[in-house]
C-alpha cells in the first residue's frame, strides 16, 4: 500500500469523524457504474464528503474537479489532490480559446467518474443557484454515463464560507435515482430539472 493510499484512508477517517459522512442511496446503489455525481456547494469539504460517503472500491475511480490556482497554491494541497483523490484541475481564468471542459472529457474517455458542483462556486443561500452549462455539454456528449443527483446537507455548519476550522456535527450525502439528458431537451429545461433533482433530496429538517 503506497503513501497515498494510506494517507487517503486517514482522510476517510477523520472525515467521518468530523462530519459522519453518511451516505444515503435512494435512488441509486454504490456501484462501478461509470457516473458524474453531482451536488449542491456550499464548503471545501463538500467533495471531500462525497468522497468518502462512497464505498473504498469506488474511490479509485471518482474523480473530484478541483480549481486549480487554489488547489495547487501549496505543495501539500497540490500533493493531496493529485496524489490521493486524483483530482481534475480546472482553470477559473482561461484565455478565450481554452475550453474549459477539456479535462473533464479527457477523464470521462478514460472511464473515470466525476464529482461536480455545477452551480460553479458556493453558496450559502440554502438552495443551490442555477446550474451552469457544463452539466448539459457533458450530459450530451457522455450519453452512457450515469448522471447521479446528490444532496450534501449540514456541510455549511461543519465548515461555512469563509471558515478554516471545522466544527464536528452530523452531515449527510443522498445520492437520487439517476437521470439523463431527453432527446431535443433544451438545455436550460435540463438544467432546471437537474437542479430540482438535487433539491427534491434535501431532508425534511434542512
């Protein structure tokens, strides 16, 4: 077992032990199927929750997308995003000829399953903003891919915007049935709809 490996199950650990990290299937099973979950954002430890909500054998093959200039800004973030959860940096400035999905195609042809917060940055205003574009393109080109609505809930209490030091408390991840782009859907309908998937998962108490 490598370095990393070992340093991704203390990171499981503590994770559950700081938020519980319990994950919900109810709509879904934790299998191998190649998937794009994604989420509500309110934290930085919002992927990490998912992460470790997800069974050990699924790990390996669940990416999170991580912005880059914040990500790597140290050699030990840049060391445990890449090295542990094999994260897909992602540019937040781009010249105009980037595409800013590139990395993200590149994993999904590889057979890799994503974790994505569509809404593109977080919030703390309860309901998730609209969701970005990236969520449809990506839904359009990977047809085969499971798309996995989840709602992560009491993240923003463990670990608020603007907070650097987490606060035990129970939190939770419900993974939904999942869902797929329709033939001629528009892609705002999708988006919206995708959205109220991710809402309709949120506890009764939330």
């Amino acid at each position: 077992m490598t370095r990393a490996d070992l340093m991704g199950l203390l990171l499981a650990a503590i994770a559950r032990l700081v938020t519980g990290a319990q994950g919900h299937w109810k709509g879904c099973a934790p299998q191998a199927d190649q998937r794009i979950y994604f989420a509500n954002h309110q934290s930085h430890l919002d992927w990490v929750l998912i992460w470790a909500a997800l069974p050990h054998e699924l790990r390996a093959q669940t990416r999170p997308i991580a912005a880059r200039d914040y990500w790597t800004g140290s050699r030990f973030k840049h060391w445990i995003t890449r090295e542990v959860f094999n994260a897909v940096y992602v540019s937040r400035t781009r010249s105009d000829d980037q595409d800013p999905l590139e990395p993200l195609v590149e994993a999904l042809q590889n057979g890799d399953s994503l974790v994505l917060f569509p809404e593109g940055t977080r919030s703390n205003k309860g309901e998730p903003q609209a969701f970005k574009s990236g969520l449809y393109h990506l839904a359009e080109k990977f047809p085969g891919v499971q798309l996995i609505p989840a709602w992560i809930d009491n993240v923003q209490r463990v670990m608020p915007k603007g907070e650097v030091v987490p606060v035990p408390i129970l939190c939770t991840v419900t993974f939904g049935a999942p869902m797929a782009l329709q033939p001629g859907e528009d892609k705002r309908d999708f988006l919206d709809r995708a959205r109220d998937g991710v809402i309709a998962l949120r506890p009764a108490h939330s």
